[in-house]
C-alpha cells in the first residue's frame, strides 16, 4: 500500500527491469506488475444504517446510541494506492 501512486519514473525502472530479465518488450512486461486505487467508507447513513437494540426494545441508530463515534469519522471514505510487482 502506498500513500500516494508511484511516480511514472519508478515505473519505467520496473518495466526495463523485467524487459531485459524476460526478454520482452515493456509493453509485454506491464503485466508483471499492477496498480489500483481502492477505497472505503466505513458508514454511509444513506446507503445503510447501523442500529443499536436496546433491552427496553428501543432501537437507536449507532451515531446517535454512542456519544463516542463522531459520524465525521464513520462516513470519511478513505482512499489507497496500491502497487503490485514481481520482485526479481
């Protein structure tokens, strides 16, 4: 996982790495590694919600039953480089 994509430049280092090593062309090469961004969002109250059940029978949704989950928090979608790669 990365914080942020790789640069073009370190990509390109990969490709020449695996080209000459196989003996194929950077284009064949590319598929020897791999990037993609993924994301997450723990909790949209819009597309779902999370109730609490109480032993009264109450049910109350989880941003307001808990005084210690900021739904800032919950509802922040978080995103993730990642790169994949054939280590030589």
């Amino acid at each position: 996982m990365l914080q942020e994509p790789l640069d073009e430049t370190q990509k390109m280092e990969y490709l020449k790495k695996y080209s000459r090593h196989f003996g194929v062309s950077e284009q064949e090469a590319e598929y020897f590694m791999g990037e993609e961004i993924v994301s997450t969002d723990t909790y949209d109250p819009a597309d779902e919600r999370i109730n609490i059940l109480y032993k009264d029978g109450t049910v109350k949704d989880i941003a307001e039953a808990s005084d210690m989950l900021n739904i800032n928090v919950l509802t922040k979608i978080v995103y993730k480089d990642y790169f994949c790669y054939w280590r030589l």
